[in-house]
C-alpha cells in the first residue's frame, strides 16, 4: 500500500492537533464522567405536590451545573420517610456508583415526636454504611419545632452537628433556613415548599453543596 504524503498527510495532522489543543482547554470536569450525587430525602427532597421539575434534586442540580459542575442528582426522596424508613431502603436507594450522598431526613420523626436517640442512631448507621461503601455523605440538617419544649429542642438540634463532627462531615444546619415560617414560600400545609420556595432552598445550600464537591474532587 502506497503511504500517504504531502498536503493530504499536512491536514490530518493539522486536524489531529487541532482537536488535542480543544480537549486540552476543556476544564477538567468537563473531560471527565459526571459526578453522581443522590439525594436521600423526605417529602422536602422529593418534591412534594410540585412538579417534577422543581424538586430539590433537579433544581439542584441545573444550579451546579450553572455553576460549570458536571454533576448529575438522583431524586432517592420519599414522602412521610423518617430516618428509620431512609435506613430501612439504603442500598436500593442509593445504587454502586454513587460519588456522593445528600443526607435529608429527620424532619418527620420531629414532627411525629419521636425519641431524638432513635433518630441520632438511624441517621448516624446510614452514615456509617455509607462510610463502608467508601461513600461520602453532605449532612443537611433540621431544627425541632420550638412548641415541642425545651429538651426535646435541644436534644433534636444536637444531632446534626453532633453527627457531621464526629464523622467529618460538610453540614447545612437547616435545610428550611430562609423557608420555614414564610408563608408565601410555602404550600398551604405550611410544611412544604412551594417551587418558589425550592428556589430559596437550593440558592443557599449551593455553597455547601460546592464544598462538599471540592471534597469529593480530592479523593
């Protein structure tokens, strides 16, 4: 076979190098697979009587991505789970694979006024499993409501930094921060956020959220 040469050959290669100095100027996260996060929720991830599309995990997700992350965020939220039931459901709820979880839940044992002792044990085991599966865990956090009393309050609100200290965790302390109480934020239920209130939810998690992205980036 005759080889090739001459102004045929000069354009391959001007082409090749074209194409190397492109993949060359992408930013990493962009050459490489996309990070995978789930989000290990309740009704407040789930997206309760809102549209798919305004659930916590796609919203979240469309705001990283904004951001330049190339990051993709499953829906694992169920509404009415407590931590008992997000234990129950872990390793179906979150497949091989996954880079990294969003840990959201508690917030119906408070409402329920369940034991916070169970709730620290069910919350700290999801961690713990996940830990076993070298999966990293974000810690987003929720604050008893304040009619429930004082020791109840203070045992419930020591969990979440508790747990994120103890493990070293990235944690959100309230994941309704800038939500809760505001009536025109949420459902009329007064639990659940309206889109609207989704929006204010993702605007301030974002931070952490990145922060925890950086963790997983160094791993």
């Amino acid at each position: 076979m005759k080889r090739q040469s001459g102004p045929f050959m000069t354009i391959i290669f001007a082409c090749a190098a074209t194409l190397a100095a492109l993949v060359a100027t992408l930013p990493a996260h962009a050459q490489a697979k996309p990070i995978r996060l789930v989000a290990l929720g309740d009704s407040l991830s789930a997206g309760y009587n809102l549209p798919q599309e305004a659930a916590f995990p796609v919203v979240l997700e469309k705001a990283l991505k904004a951001k330049g992350h190339n990051v993709e965020v499953a829906n694992a939220g169920v509404s009415g789970d407590t931590s008992s039931g997000g234990l129950d459901r872990l390793d179906w709820s979150v497949p091989d694979g996954t880079d990294g979880v969003i840990l959201e839940l508690g917030a119906n044992d408070m409402l329920r006024g369940l034991d916070p002792a169970g709730t620290r044990r069910n919350l700290e085991a999801i961690v713990e499993r996940l830990k076993s599966r070298n999966i990293p865990v974000m810690l987003a956090g929720m604050y008893a409501s304040r009619n429930l009393g004082p020791d109840y309050v203070q045992k419930f609100d020591s969990i979440y930094p508790d747990i994120a200290k103890k493990h070293d965790l990235v944690l959100y302390p309230f994941f309704l921060d800038g939500v809760a109480g505001d009536r025109s934020l949420n459902l009329p239920d007064g639990l659940h956020p309206t889109a609207k209130g989704v929006e204010v939810i993702v605007e301030r998690i974002l931070p952490s959220v990145e922060s925890f992205l950086a963790r997983l980036a160094q791993r």
